[in-house]
C-alpha cells in the first residue's frame, strides 16, 4: 500500500538512545538503508543531543523542522539556535551536532528528514582541525 497514517507515539523509541528517536520511516514499511527518505521524530529533554554523535554525512541532505521549543545546532562556524516553527537545514559534508542544551527550561521536539536514507554518517571531531 502506497499511503500510511502513522501516529509517532506508537512507534517504540530506538533503544539506548538519547532524545528518543521514533522512526515513522521505518513504521511505515520504509527500508532503514538505501530508502529515498528517513524521517525521525526526536524528543531531547534538557542536555540532551538528537544525532547519536557531531557528525557529517557524504551525501545526505538532513532537515530539523522544530515542532516545539528552541533547537541548538553546534557547527564549525558557531552555534546556531533555530526557534519553534522554522527548519534547519545541513547540506552533506557539513559537521554539525544538533541538542537542546542543558540550561533549557524545557524539551525540544524536533521532526528530522533525511534523503536519502543512507548509514553515510562520519563523526567529526572539532579539536582535530
């Protein structure tokens, strides 16, 4: 079947984990790897990050719509803050860790897009620049 209404509650939390990242994706049927799409609802409480690590990717293109609160994003050029209703979005190549920082008064919910769903990931490591 080519439609899906996923409600993300339902969709168990990927185990061990921070933020508790809810592939609707993958509840939909979608391949983890090689699918055109990945899309993850993330739910960071206060010092928590989203990705498992600071990271980049060789080809794909991710996007964090925040749902509700103030995302963080760590970047080689400074830290960015992206209010509720806008979107980030990192271009493959690009290092950058996504997290709600510590200090916050409350949890960050994001919707993150990836395309595609590729296991391309590569920590990076800001001190060795």
């Amino acid at each position: 079947m080519g439609y899906h209404i996923v409600d993300p509650s339902t969709v168990e939390p990927f185990p061990d984990r921070e933020a508790e990242p809810r592939s609707i994706s993958q509840a939909a049927g979608l391949p983890k790897r090689d699918a055109k799409l990945g899309l993850r609802t993330y739910t960071a409480a206060p010092g928590e990050q989203l990705p498992a690590m600071y990271h980049y990717h060789d080809e794909q293109v991710e996007a964090f719509f925040v749902v509700d609160g103030t995302l963080h994003v760590e970047t080689p050029e400074g830290e960015l803050t992206v209010p509720e209703g806008q979107v980030f979005l990192v271009e493959p190549g690009n290092p950058h860790r996504a997290f709600n920082p510590s200090d916050a008064d409350a949890p960050v919910q994001v919707l993150a897009i990836g395309a595609p769903s590729v296991e391309d990931h590569h920590p990076y490591d800001p001190d060795s620049e």
